[in-house]
C-alpha cells in the first residue's frame, strides 16, 4: 500500500535538573488531511517524574528525527522537528504525603505531516544518556487511517431545487463501507440556511445539533437525533418540513477516528422554496398604472403557487418601507398620490410562508415618476403600462401599450434570438411555432426599450 515509514523520536537535550522518568508514554493522534497525499500526526512524549523537575528552555528541547525507509531498506533521514509544546502537570496530594509517591507529569507533543501512503509508522524515544544511564527505548506502533473507506450520500426524490409541500418527509442517505473493517464514528451537523445567496445561518434552528454517533449504533443515533429528524436502521436520517420554507439544509458527515477528524462529507440540499424545480425559468413580471386616484400594480409569475407577496416602495433614493402582503391575488393598489417629478419605485418579493425564516427568493421592481431621458432601457420593467396577453398563450400573444412599437424580438432563455417581427396591434404575434417553454420577449419604441417573458403552452 505505500512505503514503510519509521520515526526516531531522539531526546538530544537534557532537563536543567538531571532526572530520569519513572515511565514514559507514546501517543499518537491522526488529524485532518492536510491534501490527498499527507496527513497530520501528532505525537506525545509524556514522561512521570517522582520529584519536581525544571522544564528546558526552548533551546534545550527535545528534537524528532525522521528516518524514512525505503523499500530497499536503507534508512535516510527525512526531516528534524524541534518539540516547542510542552505541558506541566503537577498532582495533588496533602501535606505529610510522601512525594515518592507523587508523580509530575511533563508531555512534550510536536504535529508534524506526513505521508498517508504507508501503512503504518513506528515511534521510538530514546531516552539522553546525558541522565547519566544508559539510554533506553520505548516504541509504539500506530496504523495509518485507511485511505480505502468509501463513502456515498445521496438524497431521495431531491435533485437541486425541490418545492415540497409543508410536512412532506425526505430521506437521506449517509452511509459507509470500511474494507478494513475498522470502527468509524460520524458527525452529523444539519444547518439551515434563510437566504439562497449568501447562504445565512438561522442561529434559532438545530442551533446545538452536532450529533455524534458510531456507524452502526443505530438505536444511539435514533435518540440523540430526535424531533422531526429519524434515523432507522438502514442508516437513513429522515427530515420533516414543519417549518424550513424557503430554506436551505446542509448537512455533514465528518469521520472520526481516535479523537481525530480524518476527513469531511458535506451536502446541500433545498428543502422547500416558492421556486419551480427548475429555478432557471422562474420569473415574475411586474407592472403597474398611475393616475389621480393612486397606483395599481400587477405581477404574473411561474411560481408554485404557496408563496407570500411582499409589496415595497422607495421615495428617491430612500428606504424601502412596506406596504403590505398579499397571498391570494397578484395585485396591489398605493392609494397615497404623487407629484408626477416624484421618483418612486415598488418592489414585489416572493417569500415562503409569512410565519416561517424565509426571506425573499425572487423579486422585480417598477419605477414611475421623476425626471426621464428620451429613451430610457427598462431594467427590467418600465414606467409606462405594458402587458403581454394572454400569457400563458397557445398561438398568438398581445402587446398593450401606450407607445407605438416597431419592432418586438423572441428569446429564450439563454438569450438566442428565435423571432423578429414588425408588431401590427390588430395581428399580435404568431408564436405557434415555438415549442413549449418560457420566452423573453423585448418590445422596442421610440422612447420605450422593454423586456417581458411569457409563457408557451
């Protein structure tokens, strides 16, 4: 599997104060890779002393040695660490006690990297003759953690985005095989997340959900896991969606061995959002209409029919304040009248259920008033009324608007021009020959470039 490494742990520099250990102890720990090739490997040196000792200076530390061996059996040495960590731990004992039996405990540890391609690596401590005996050897052997563990975490009926319905369940799968049969320990950390770009934690929920469990201890994993979160005996944890709407969960697998994280598995999953499965074609269009009584606006969307509207209006370059939300209409009227030099802008948000952490996955905003330019470029919906019908359509779709158009252009969704046409009011748009899907279509004026999507059936 690798070549067969040997470390000589040589104690070079003595104690200020001569004294020699009653025992000395060999420990070693794995920590994290530290790439695909090396690992991390801890080792401690902890000696027992029957009397106080005064610890070395830095200059008299003890050092590593490590002598690689090479498959032809020559030993080289690879590479020489000076131990810096050293820790002091004195007993408690009463007064009267005899100290003989008293032991002070000093470890010297170092990490250092190492090859994760051998099988497995042999420490040696040789004790300083400088204590006035003759040196003597101590020795641990410690395997290498097995690079052949397979690990596969896979989710049922998830694939990317997937708008399930509130107490829906899913199930996930975290399993693993060990072709050396060693005993592998997993930490599962679920964690939601309330916005879909910059993937914000919620503090409040499975806010102390790092769980611990031995693969195979099922009923142990059953009841540290709890609450709507199971798992059964085949190794599947089992959520329900009572209350992450619009959320992301992510999750973790970390493998433990020896009190030392070897390597990490981690997943992402969308449990429930107001997006369609296929989160490219969601879209809103918002419009809107003001006169003297106020403004109205209205909005068509591809979502999937659960959501929460959010309605928002900025004056200039002020805050957003809210105006309300709706959740059974797509329609809303700003009664409050405006000078027509007034910049107001209105914001529509689609958000999960009003009573859960989400926050909005997909918005669109209309602008009226305030000073104009001669042509203006809708980004991505213009001051004037404008509206595509019927929408969805079949054969044919309608422009209303206020401006004369020109010309009107048919996209997809990648933005490859499909059709170009003179618009003639009374005749509309042949789009019969456009397969089923969402298109982007752009209407342009002579004061009005704007873009609106519509949906082919």
């Amino acid at each position: 599997m690798g070549k067969l490494f040997t470390i000589f742990l040589l104690l070079i520099s003595g104690f200020a104060v001569a004294n020699t250990p009653l025992t000395v102890e060999l420990r070693y720990q794995y920590l994290q890779p530290t790439g695909t090739d090396s690992m991390l490997l801890r080792v401690e040196l902890i000696n027992y002393y029957s009397s106080y000792i005064a610890l070395p200076n830095s200059s008299l530390r003890p050092t590593i040695s490590v002598y690689e061996t090479k498959k032809s059996g020559k030993i080289v040495l690879r590479d020489t660490l000076r131990i810096e960590s050293v820790t002091e731990e004195l007993p408690n004992f009463s007064p009267g006690t005899s100290t003989a039996y008293s032991l002070y405990k000093v470890v010297f540890s170092d990490t250092l990297a190492v090859p994760n391609t051998a099988t497995g690596y042999t420490l040696y401590y040789r004790e300083n003759p400088l204590y006035g005996r003759q040196a003597s050897l101590s020795s641990a052997t410690c395997a290498v953690p097995p690079n052949t563990a397979q690990h596969t975490m896979h989710e049922h009926n998830l694939a990317g985005y997937h708008a399930m319905a509130m107490g829906e369940t899913f199930v996930i799968n975290a399993q693993s095989t060990d072709k050396d049969g060693d005993s592998l320990t997993y930490e599962f950390a679920p964690v939601l997340y309330n916005n879909l770009s910059s993937y914000e934690r919620i503090p409040d929920v499975f806010d102390s959900s790092k769980l611990f469990w031995p693969m195979g201890d099922i009923a142990t994993a059953a009841a540290k896991l709890g609450g709507d979160i199971t798992l059964n005996a085949s190794g599947q944890i089992t959520c329900k969606s009572t209350n992450p709407v619009g959320v992301l969960f992510g999750f973790s697998v970390t493998e433990w061995r020896n009190g030392a994280a070897i390597a990490s598995y981690y997943k992402q999953i969308l449990l429930y959002s107001v997006l369609p499965k296929n989160p490219d074609n969601a879209y809103i269009d918002l419009w809107g209409n003001t006169d003297k009584n106020g403004t109205v606006l209205s909005w068509q969307h591809s979502l999937n029919g659960s959501e929460v509207f959010t309605v928002d209006r900025r004056i200039d370059t002020g805050i957003w304040v809210t105006l309300g939300t709706v959740s059974s209409q797509n329609y809303w009227k700003d009664n409050q009248l405006f000078a027509d030099t007034i910049l107001r802008l209105y914001r529509i948000r689609a958000i999960g259920n009003k009573n859960s952490k989400a926050v909005k996955v997909l918005s669109n905003q209309w602008t009226v008033g305030g000073k104009k330019t001669a042509l203006q470029v809708a980004s991505p919906f213009e001051t004037k009324e404008i509206r595509v019908f019927p929408n969805p359509t079949t054969n044919t779709v309608f422009i209303e608007t206020d401006e004369p158009l020109s010309n009107v252009v048919i996209a997809d969704l990648t933005g490859k021009t499909l059709l170009t046409v003179q618009y003639a009011a009374a005749q509309g748009v042949d789009v019969s020959g456009l397969g089923a899907g969402i298109y982007v279509l752009t209407i342009v004026s002579e004061k009005l470039v704007n873009t609106l999507r519509f949906v082919k059936q």
